[in-house]
C-alpha cells in the first residue's frame, strides 16, 4: 500500500475525456494537488484500495465500470480512499441521475458545463468535510427571477458551518441561488446570508422532498455563531 507524501495533496481522475481535464486539471494543480489519471478499468480498484488519495473525480456516466462497484470499493473498511471526497463529472443530460448518488458513497455531482468558477466552488467545499447536527428550525429564502423575488419557506433536517438540507418545495434547480435568514436555539440574532442549491434530495432514500444547499456567505457573527452552535451540539 502506498500512502501519499503529507505535504502533496493527491487527486485521482477517473474516465475522464480530454476536453473535460483540460477545464479541471488547471484549476486542481493551482489549489496544489498532484493530479493523477486512470482509465477506468479493473486495475483502478486496485488503485483506490491501496493508494490514499484525497479528491477522487469520476466520469459519469461510467460506461466501462460498474459505478456501485467502484463505489464499494473505494468505501471498504482497508480502503486507503475510504474517506476522500467521491465528485462524479457529470455530462449535463445525465447531472440529474449523478446527483441521485449523492449521499450514496457520492459526496457531490457537478455538470462539466458549469463555469470554472463553480467547479472551483464546488470542489473545494468537500476538501473540509465540516460536521453536520440535526436541527429542525424554519428557514425563510428569497430568490431573485430576473426582476421579481420569490419567497418560500422550508424546514432544516440538518445543518453544518458549510449547508443545510432542506425539507419543503424542490421546484429550485441546481444553481439556483438565493437569499436566507433562520433562528437557532439560544442565537442572539437570526443567521442571514446567501446560499445555493447543489442537489434535490431523493425522498425515496431520504424520506421528504427538498433541497441540499451550500452556504456562500453569512453575514456578520452569524458564521461565528452557527459554527460554534454545530460544535457544542455535536455527538
């Protein structure tokens, strides 16, 4: 088994096209990492068994692997890879089905037309895999459509110093984002900020429609006060 230098943070790219590395592999070595390539065969279980990488991307749809046997793979107790962030690299006809896996061995699924801006975004809140507590408060967002607002309002499941998931109305796509203020026990003020969708929940596997959402910014001691409220509350 090999496990990676400490001071080098490693990448594995699986299955991905030229045109697809040429976006992603720029951005993944000015953020530091050694990038790493593999064609997807049998040889790469071998890979994420015995090698630690921190950042693993897959190609999706994954045509010449079963995508669940590389999942189990990677996840099995000896695996060197089992913690690291899974992101599938989804072609846009097929980031809805990608973004089904999430919380199934997939940490996130992001559309290889997004901008690079949200791919850097996107990719690099997973590096930090912030602790997540049940919390059920109501949240008010307020969503600009070219020049109206649309106000809604939803239920946290849970929330972390980087999100929240969201139960109520999954009519927001992915992107879509938006403007938020909620109320936590013993808070001295609401936390307000802005947020985005990154997926819709499957309420087959999760048992509610709604809303995976990433925070951008809080404002003011907001962030100061929810981080230190998730750490107190933490099992």
């Amino acid at each position: 088994m090999e496990r990676m230098g400490s001071f080098q943070r490693h990448v594995l790219v699986v299955g991905a096209k030229d045109d697809a590395l040429e976006r992603i592999a720029p951005m993944l070595r000015r953020a530091e990492f050694a990038v790493h390539t593999a064609q997807p065969s049998p040889v790469v279980f071998d890979l994420v068994l015995g090698t630690s990488f921190e950042l693993v991307l897959v190609s999706y749809p994954l045509r010449e692997l079963d995508l669940d046997d590389f999942i189990d793979a990677l996840r099995r107790d000896g695996s060197w890879c089992r913690k690291a962030a899974l992101v599938l690299l989804a072609e846009p006809d097929h980031l809805e089905d990608a973004a089904a896996l999430v919380d199934l061995g997939v940490n996130r699924a992001i559309g290889l037309d997004w901008p690079e801006s949200r791919l850097h975004q996107a990719i690099g809140d997973l590096l930090e895999v912030a602790p997540r507590i049940s919390l059920r408060v109501l949240v008010h967002l307020k969503v600009e459509i070219t020049d109206q607002a649309k106000r809604a309002l939803y239920q946290t499941v849970n929330v972390s110093r980087t999100g929240m998931l969201l139960r109520g109305d999954d009519a927001l796509d992915p992107g879509t984002r938006f403007s938020f203020f909620f109320g936590i026990p013993d808070g001295r003020r609401l936390v307000e900020g802005t947020g985005e969708v990154v997926r819709r929940t499957n309420p087959t596997r999760e048992g509610a429609a709604g809303l995976g959402v990433r925070f951008i910014r809080i404002a003011g001691e907001g962030e100061e006060q929810l981080e230190s409220f998730v750490m107190r509350n933490q099992r």
